[in-house]
C-alpha cells in the first residue's frame, strides 16, 4: 500500500471495532464519525494527505527498500548526518501544519519503531527472535502506514507503592499467562493520547523496573491492534465542544484524546511480543536501542514549530492593540526569539554531532536532545503561555462569539471591539486564538501535556544529571585549585 490518503485512514478507522468509553456511551464503530473524535481525525486525515501533495511529496515520503511503494519518511533508518536532516524535514512539514499543537503524529512512535527494528544487539542480549519480530512488525507498519499510540505508566492509585504492588498486584496491566502461542495481559495502564483514533497500540517498557521477581509479569513489550478483543479504553471528557473554528480555533482541530486503557485478558500473539521478562532489558528499552534519541529528535521539531507559533501569535496581538513599542514587550518578544533560535540550534547540534551506532544507525547526539527535553517543559512552555496572557490582559474576556456578529448588536461591537488594525470581527478571531491558546480548557491540557511529556521533570533532571560526564570539568577545577602561581 504505502503511505495512505486521508481517505484510506478514515475507511479504515471507521472499519475497525474498537472498545470506547466517553461520556458515558460506549462506541464500537464509525469512530471517524462520533463527534468526540471525528474533528481530530479530520485533522490526521490531512496528514496523510499532504504525503501525496506535490508540494510536500517528496519530504514527507521515500521509495520503500522493499516494495519500491513511497512510504513515510520517518521510517527512513538514518545512516549519516542528511538522512537526519530528511528526517526533520518532514516532522516540520506536520510539525507547522498543526503548529505544534499534535503530540502524537505518527512520526513520534514511527521513530521508535525504526530504532528498535535495527537494534539487533540490543535484542539478542535476550533473544534474537525479539529484534527479527519487530524488525517485521516495523516493516509491517511502514509499508501499510499505520498510525500507532502507546501506553506508558501504571494507573495512579497509590504512588507511595511501586505499580506491582498497588491493588496487590492486580492493577497494572502484568502478564497472567504465558502461552506456546503468545501471551494473555491483564490490568490498566495510562495514558493512551489518540487512541480512538489509531490503528495500533504499542506497549513498550516506561516506568524503571527493579529487576525482582515480582517484576517480572510486568517485563514485557507488545504491539496490539486497536480493536484487540478484550482492549478497552476510557476516555476523559473531551475539550472540543463542537464549536466553530472561529470560536475555538485549536480545540476544534487539535484536540487529542487521552485514555486509560484496559487489557480485560487480551491475548498477544508471539509475534507480536517483542521482549518479555528481562526487566534489566525493559529498563534499558529506550537508551540502549537508540529509540529514544529519534523520537526525541520528533520532540524537538515539533516544539520549535509550537515556539514558532507563540512568536508570531504574540507579535500579531502586540501589532494589533499597538503595544509592540513598550520597551518590556519587546523584552519578551526578544525572549520567544531566543528560545526559537537555540532550539534550531539544538537540532543542528544534535544532527552535527550525530554517530554511528553499533547497528550502523546514525544517532542525534543523545546529551544535547536530552538537555532540550528537559529544558523546554519547565522553562520554555510555561512562558508561552504566560506572554500570550499578559499581551491580552483583558481582552481574554471581552470576546463576543461568531454569532454575536450576525446579531442586532453588532454594530456596536464594530465600533467598541475593533482594534488599532483590525476590525472588530478580525480582533476577535485573533483573541478567540490567543484564549485557546493560554487559557481554555484546551490551553490547560496542552500545558500539562508539555510539562510531564517525558515524565516528571524533578526525575528527568536527576536522570540528566547522573549520566552526563563531569568528571573531566570536575578536574579542571581541581586543577586550578592546585595550580602554583598562574
């Protein structure tokens, strides 16, 4: 097949039965029609799509090395320095379409993907049929252009406990039987983000494992299709409220629905398991396999593209009420322009100094990727939002909707509600998204979205911290200390 239209995508979801819980209905089919998912799914449609605009074609897609098809560009293995950058280029493309604002494009796990299906010695420290098993699965999703989600930690029920303890064992999702022909999972896990509206569901190794035996029915990763008999997932309410684009510009395109997900004795075939026990493996999943440096690669696309869009947002709201000439305005536009430029930085650094793995893989250096994704949630985020609120003030909360301009009022809005630019109805439109933006229930998510995207902050830091080589700084000072007269 190769890579799929917007139309292919949508046939397919709404082919699939899946299990889905959201405010209180139950849905097993036409998913791309519900309307808690269809405006999102609209949006992924057009993803697909723009991999066969002629404007976009030849970044977004690559001939396949096994069918000739053209397949998406993120499953494209890096071997040197430009495939790196072939690679941003088409994250870009999706990245600027959706500003930032889609956590989960199909780029993000294709990454991952592409990773492990080349990490050979990674696998066969366990066994080699692990790494041959998601080498097909990749090429697998690469050839039929599945979109894939994945789960990441146990249920928050009782964090003073580690997840195979809480409910007494019962509660995150652990393997209860070990078959000749697969595995059966039980238990919960969070936090599925889109899926509703995926194919597939990858459940990889997230959260350290201590390696006890205990441990061991929670060691595992798989790959199941999103209508698994037996997987089900409960959706929070949804953030799109079924208004306008005028009235809910983000909301109404971007929103991406989360999920718990439920594994009711779901059964994985043997080939789709691609590591089981061997907590000291799962604990190592992402830095050994090189998994975590392309999709961290994605990351960082995505988030420039997102700064991208408060520095523009925040530079047209500062144009249209005429604020752009105070001097702590410019202070912090110059601030959202230093944050874009040192993530443009980043990325070239990390594709600069990229190297070979043992697999012959080409790998964004690691050191610089990871001090960006613990940069931006704590640091950068926050202020987008933040600068967005305080060039608005109270124009946040002085915005009629788009059908208070086919009222009897409007002339008084037209004359009250313009702007130093625009007219009233512009003003508004601009405000509509400067609210989605920074304060809606859809700002709100997005912000914790951002914040525990990797994790939590004070453990990624530690982790940071711990593995970066200090020893030779450390001795340069040591040296200073000792050094006799200059």
């Amino acid at each position: 097949m190769g890579a799929r239209t917007g139309q292919q995508y949508l046939d397919k979801l709404n082919a699939m039965t899946p299990e889905l819980y959201v405010d209180g209905e139950k849905v097993t089919a036409k998913v791309a029609e519900h309307p808690a998912f269809r405006n999102n799914a609209l949006t992924y449609a057009k993803l697909f799509d723009l991999q066969h605009d002629p404007a976009h074609r030849d970044v977004l897609t690559y001939e396949s090395p096994t069918t000739g098809e053209r397949v998406g560009m993120s499953f494209l293995v890096p071997r040197g320095e430009e495939d790196l950058k072939r690679r941003r280029a088409a994250f870009s493309v999706w990245a600027e379409y959706s500003n930032g604002f889609l956590g989960r494009t199909g780029d993000y796990m294709n990454s991952s993907l592409t990773a492990l299906s080349t990490a050979k010695k990674f696998f066969s420290q366990a066994d080699p049929v692990y790494g041959e098993r998601i080498e097909k699965y990749y090429e697998m999703a690469r050839e039929n252009d599945l979109l894939a989600t994945h789960t990441l930690i146990p249920p928050q029920v009782n964090r003073s406990v580690s997840g195979s303890q809480q409910g007494g064992g019962n509660l995150s999702a652990k393997v209860v039987e070990e078959r000749e022909d697969g595995i059966v999972v039980r238990g919960a896990r969070m936090l599925a983000t889109i899926a509703p509206i995926a194919d597939e569901l990858l459940v990889f190794p997230s959260t350290v494992l201590r390696g006890t035996p205990e441990d061991a029915p929670y060691s595992y990763a798989f790959a199941v299709p999103n209508d698994a008999p037996g997987l089900k997932y409960f959706c929070r309410a949804g953030l799109d409220h079924g208004r306008s684009h005028f009235d809910e510009p983000l909301a109404s395109r971007f929103e991406e629905m989360d999920a718990v997900v439920v594994f009711d004795d779901v059964f994985v075939p043997n080939e789709r398991v691609f590591l089981l026990g061997h907590p000291e493996l799962c604990n190592a999943w992402y830095s050994e396999t090189g998994a975590g440096a392309l999709m961290t690669h994605q990351v960082v696309t995505r988030t420039l593209a997102k700064t991208e869009f408060y520095l523009g947002l925040a530079s047209e709201i500062a144009a249209a009420i005429g604020i752009g000439g105070f001097q702590h305005i410019q202070q912090d536009l110059s601030e959202l322009i230093s944050y874009v430029e040192i993530e443009k930085a980043v990325l070239r650094a990390a594709e600069a100094d990229g190297k070979l793995s043992e697999d012959g893989v080409f790998l964004p250096k690691w050191e610089v990727l990871n001090a960006a994704r613990n940069w931006y949630p704590t640091k950068v985020s926050p202020r987008l939002t933040e600068i967005i609120r305080k060039f608005s003030a109270s124009g946040l909360m002085a915005l009629p909707g788009e059908a208070d301009f086919e009222a009897e009022g409007r002339p008084d809005i037209d004359t009250y509600l313009q702007s130093a630019t625009l007219p009233a109805k512009d003003r508004a439109r601009l405000f509509k998204l400067a609210f989605d933006a920074s304060v809606s229930s859809f700002a709100g998510r997005e912000s914790l979205y951002e914040h525990f995207f990797f994790g939590d902050p004070v453990r990624m830091a530690g982790a940071q911290v711990n593995a970066y080589p200090r020893e030779a700084l450390q001795e340069r000072v040591r040296e200073l200390l000792a050094r006799e007269g200059r």
